[in-house]
C-alpha cells in the first residue's frame, strides 16, 4: 500500500534541501515567507530568506513579506504543477497575500520547479 503523501514534509524536508541546494538562487531574497496549511492540523511554517544559509521554521512570524495559505490536499498538486491555481484562488483554498515582487523571486528561485508558482505571482499582481 502507498504511503499517503503528507504535506508537512515539503516544509519540513523538501523545502529546506531545495534552499540549500539553490543558495545562489535564494541569495536576492531578503524577504520572510510565512505559509498556512489548511486542513485538519491547521499548521504553520515559515522561510526565512534573510539569514544565511536560508531557512524553514515550525510556526508563525509578525514580520513575513508575504503570505501565503494552501489547503494540505493541494500541496501535492501544487509541487506536481498541477493544481489550477485560478480555480483554487477563487475557491479560496489557496489564498496569498503580500509583495508581488516576494512572490516572482520565489518562483524565479525555484526555476519552475513549481509551475504553479508563476499563476499565483500574477494573481497577486492584478
């Protein structure tokens, strides 16, 4: 039987090995990411771009750029590059506030490893 996909471990695993594997890429990002899971366990993370090397922290910050709140059974699409980030904006499922220009550095530093990125860095500029 598979095992059933948790999305803590993109924040606690996969996020913080892609920020020390693209240093170079996250180096132009001063910024303080903060994302909400929605779902059952309601949990919290947040990417700390300002200190070096970058990192991901358990919880909530007062002082993030930009914001960003995922339901949990979206974060597989969303890292797949499948979830229809439009559909799911107006279904408030993903929400996202904050700086746009927070937002185009993530997904520019993630080189399109998440492709959803790119819709939602232009539905925070509209």
């Amino acid at each position: 039987m598979a095992e059933k996909f948790d999305p803590a471990g993109f924040f606690e695993v996969l996020l913080p090995a892609l920020l020390l594997d693209r240093q170079a890429a996250f180096a132009s990002l001063d910024a303080v990411i903060q994302f909400y899971l929605m779902g059952p366990t309601d949990r919290a993370y947040y990417l700390d771009l300002t200190q070096r090397p970058p990192a991901v922290f358990p919880g909530e910050t007062r002082y993030a750029d930009l914001t960003i709140a995922i339901a949990e059974e979206l974060v597989l699409p969303l890292i797949a590059g499948t979830l229809d980030v439009r559909e799911a904006l107006a279904a408030e499922t993903l929400q996202v506030a904050g700086e746009a220009s927070v937002l185009e550095g993530l997904a520019a530093a993630l080189d399109g490893g998440l492709s959803g990125m790119d819709i939602l860095y232009a539905s925070v500029r509209r």
